[in-house]
C-alpha cells in the first residue's frame, strides 16, 4: 500500500523552492492519490458545490448478467448505478433521477445523479456493435 503522505513530497519540495510546480509531476502525484485511494476501496465524489475527495466508497454485485455499482457517500446517502454495455457507461439502477456521464479523462468518467458527484475509472473508446 502506498503511503499517501510520501505521494506529497514532491508537490510540497516544489512549493518550498517558490517555483512553479511542473504539471507532469502535479499530474503524477494526483494519479498516485487515485491509486492509493482505489486500493482503500475508495472513489473520488462530492455533494453540492462540495471540493471532489476520495471519500466515497464503491461495490460490485452481479444481478444476473448486468454488474450493479453501489456508490455510498460519507453522509450515509448512496446511489445504485447498472453498468451498460451500449456506450453510454452507467445508468441509475434505481429510483434515483437520471445519471449524467461525462467523460474527463482518457481512463475516467464523473457521473452526476442530483447534487452529487462521482468519478469512475472507465474504458473509454469505440461501441462494439
């Protein structure tokens, strides 16, 4: 497991240098968070104008063929979202309002239900037909 406290160094030996961070080793730092946090079972989310953290927790269940994400925020809140296989990502599973998918990434989506927010790691790229 990686220690998310030795992931801040570099970020925090360039401020200390007053020097602008190069954005390459500010992009490396933040995959290694991502990485750290998805080995603690955990996603980056938020509610509201909230900042996005790794503060969410994600499950996989199998319901029959389809694979059901049950994302749980912080608060006790949670929204259940049906992975498809049609190129639209995931939808909401349940009673919830409509999933909005974006992608921000070439390997990540952010997925908007309400006032929360959550981002995924996806495969982004053509529909197979």
């Amino acid at each position: 497991m990686i220690d998310k406290r030795a992931l801040l160094i570099p970020a925090l030996l360039l401020a200390a240098c007053d020097r602008r961070p190069d954005p390459d080793v500010l992009a490396n730092v933040e995959a290694g968070q991502r990485a750290a946090a998805a080995d603690a079972g955990r996603i980056e989310c938020a509610t509201g104008a909230a900042p996005v953290a790794a503060a969410c927790t994600i499950e996989r269940t199998a319901d029959g063929a389809d694979t059901i994400l049950t994302l749980r925020q912080p608060d006790g809140g949670f929204h259940r979202l049906r992975i498809t296989r049609d190129g639209r990502g995931v939808v909401a599973a349940d009673g919830a309002g409509a999933a909005r998918v974006t992608v921000i990434g070439n390997d990540r989506i952010e997925v908007a239900i309400g006032d929360a927010r959550y981002r995924l790691p996806a495969t982004i790229g053509p529909v197979a037909r």
